[in-house]
C-alpha cells in the first residue's frame, strides 16, 4: 500500500521535498540511525512512565529519523554496508521497543500479553523471512528486494502510532481492535512472504 503511493504524483513530491531536506541536515546517516534508536529508547521510557504524548512525540520523531537516514545516505552518497546493516538493526529495535511499550496501555476486552508477543513475532519474523530466504540461496537479491506483503514496516508503524494516539485519547477499544487488526493483518504478511519463497 506505501509503496503504491510512493508511486502517486504526491508521492513522488514527498520523496523530492524528503531529499532537499535531507541535503540541509548536518549528521551523517549513521549518526541519524543511532539517533533514531536513542529516541524510541526515551519513547519507551516515557510510556513507561505514563507520559503517553511525550513518549508518542518521541516515537514519532524516531520515526521520522529512521526514514530520513536513507535519504541523506542517498543524496549525499554515504551509503556504506555498515549503514545498510545498522538501519535493519534499528527497524527492528524500534519496533520492538513501540510493542514493549503497548504492555504499559490499557487494551480491554482482550487477552493483552498474548497477542502483544504475537505481535513481536511477526514483527521479527517477518523482514527475517527476506533476510533469510535470500541467505539460504532461495532468493536472489532482486527476488527478495520484489518480496512484499501487505503489512509491511511502514504500515506496522502507521497502526502502531494510532494505537498509540487512541490510547491518548482514551480510546482503549479502539487501540484492542487496532492490535487486533495489527496481529491479523502480520499473519497475513507472514504466511505471504513464506508462499513466495516456497513457489520461487
């Protein structure tokens, strides 16, 4: 779905402006990653703490920095197989730090630890079935760059930031039926990435 609308007119416009901002940033994509890690560490502090919009602040502008380091790599020509190798350890880092913090919000009506560490799972196993399917020899490179899914990372984010945002408000059946939403839609994901790799 992100990727389709990376492909739009608008999207195209988002990636120009993101690049031209990116020129104008003085850190290096290392120093951006690191960064991004540093504040999804206070993020998770701050939900810990019951501060549930500063901790939501924080993972949003992680967010923003997990998304801007490729693009100062990029524009600037500083991609480095360390960096490649540092931006896939903090995706997963963020993200698990984002769950870990969902055991401190309020999710009535559903059994909350179980399908939290449901959530973990597909959320590691998910960019691990690429990772691997293309270690294993299975995929080519090119094989496993076309492997999609429909609830990518960038999707993940996008529902865990509004589960984040209804827990806020006070929404706490919203935020069970988006984790809900969240598990099924990673399972889906998950059983799509391992068919891809069993056709191939």
């Amino acid at each position: 779905m992100i990727d389709l609308l990376r492909q739009t007119r608008f999207g195209q416009k988002s990636k120009n402006w993101l690049e031209k901002f990116a020129l104008i940033i003085p850190l290096k994509p290392n120093q951006i990653t690191i960064a991004a890690i540093f504040l999804a560490i206070l993020g998770f502090l701050a939900i810990y703490s019951n501060q549930l919009l500063l901790g939501f602040s924080l993972f949003l502008i992680s967010g923003f920095f997990d998304a801007i380091d490729g693009a100062v790599a990029r524009v600037k020509n500083q991609k480095t197989k360390l960096g490649f190798f540092l931006d896939g350890v903090s995706d997963r880092i963020v993200e698990f730090l984002i769950i870990l913090s969902f055991l401190f919000l309020p999710f009535p009506g559903i059994p909350k630890e179980f399908l939290l560490f449901t959530l973990l799972f597909f959320s590691l196993t998910i960019p691990y079935l690429k990772a691997y399917a293309e270690h294993s020899g299975n995929l080519t490179h090119e094989e496993a760059l076309r492997m999609g899914g429909i609830f990518e990372r960038s999707e993940r984010l996008i529902l865990f930031y509004l589960i984040l945002v209804s827990s806020i408000l006070g929404f706490g059946s919203i935020s069970s039926l988006l984790l809900s939403v969240s598990i099924f839609l990673a399972f889906i994901t998950f059983i799509q990435r391992f068919y891809y790799v069993v056709k191939h």
